[in-house]
C-alpha cells in the first residue's frame, strides 16, 4: 500500500467519523487457482495474489457498536451491535459474521466494537 492510498483512507475516515483512525491496514486480493479448503486436507492448493488491495482504516469502541463503512458501496456506515450479531445475512455481511465468531470463540460477550472504513 503506498503512502498516498494509506493518507486517503484515513482523511476518508477522518471526513466520516470526525477523528483519525487508530491505524490504517491493508491486505491484497487472493485466489485460490485450485483447491479450497483441500490444502488442511492433505490436498493440493495453488494460491497466488492478485493486485488488487482491500485497505481498512480501524479505531475501537467501547460502545458495544460495530460501525462499517465501504467506500465502494452507496449510502452511509452500517451500525451494529455486537452483543446482537447471530449468524445469517447483515448489511454489514462478512466482517460481522467474523466478529459473531470471534465472540463465540472466547465465550466473550464484551467483543471490542470498532469504527471502520
């Protein structure tokens, strides 16, 4: 990621949410030429990067409340909150099925709710 991706999503960020980001993250596209899920299965895998890259800027909460934004996507940041998140379909989609797991996972009700873009 350069240095002028990482400033304009976190002046995004800042634009949208009123203060800076705790940090600015980014993690390039991936595709799995083939084999999914055969590689933890004694299989073949051939994975490579692509150039594409998903940029996240992040700060926590302490609210309870999981705020996601895409810049890529029309209307505003989807608020949720995360003592509610169940499995199944949200707005927000996968980054809340992640955080549901993550919660599951620790047995922790008190999940750390984030702001992001």
């Amino acid at each position: 990621m350069s240095e002028a991706v990482a400033q304009r999503v976190a002046e995004d960020f800042r634009r949208l949410y009123g203060a800076a980001p705790e940090g600015v993250w980014a993690a390039p596209g991936r595709v799995n030429l083939i084999g999914e899920h055969t590689d933890y299965n004694d299989g073949f895998v051939m994975p490579f990067a692509l150039p594409h890259t998903a940029v996240a800027a992040v700060s926590r909460r302490t609210d309870g409340v999981l705020r996601l934004h895409s810049g890529d996507v029309e209307g505003g940041p989807v608020e949720l909150a995360v003592p509610d998140l169940a499995p199944g379909p949200t707005p927000a989609g996968r980054p809340t099925r992640r955080v549901w797991c993550g919660r599951c996972a620790r047995r922790d009700t008190r999940s750390p709710a984030r702001t992001s873009i």
